[in-house]
C-alpha cells in the first residue's frame, strides 16, 4: 500500500526551494567548468574541451538569468548572503 502526503507551500518557500537548488547546480557547473579548463574534469555535454567549455558556460548563462529573475544573482551575492536575505523577511 503506498502512502501518500500532501503537502502545501506558499511562494515565497517554493521560490526559496527553486533559488537553492540553482544556485547548487550553478556551483557545481562553476567547479566543472574550472576543472575542464584544467584538463582536470571529465567532459559534461561534449568530449571535445573547447566545445564542452562553451556549452558550460552556455548553461550558466542561462542559470544566472533564471537566479536573477528570483532576486538573487550569484555573481555579486553568496548562497549565505541570500538565505540571511530571506530569513530577515526582506
């Protein structure tokens, strides 16, 4: 028998959810990309390096664009910035 739950959650907190779990991505792809240009990582959508590089970068472009659109850019703002944002209500 599975077991179901419902759970309800205003804007604010699901917008919260959404600007975190981007921002984790972001810094992930932010260490890839460093760690491709070092011939350190593996290859994330392409085997060639140049291309795999662009396609990163691509891909974060359009991350900082969805973070901005929640109020947070991470080029000029920390996770820890945004969160002590949130938790004063601002």
């Amino acid at each position: 028998m599975s077991k179901r739950l419902t759970v309800e959650l205003d804007y604010e907190t699901t917008d919260r959810i959404v600007v975190l779990d981007l921002r984790d991505m972001y810094d992930d792809f932010c260490n890839d990309l460093e760690q491709r240009k070092n011939d350190l990582g593996c290859a994330i959508f392409e085997m060639d390096k140049d291309q795999d590089i662009k396609f990163i970068k691509k891909h974060l472009k359009a991350m900082r664009m969805i973070l901005r659109f929640y109020g947070h850019d991470p080029k000029t703002e920390s996770i820890q910035e945004y969160d002590s944002r949130y938790n004063r209500g601002s």
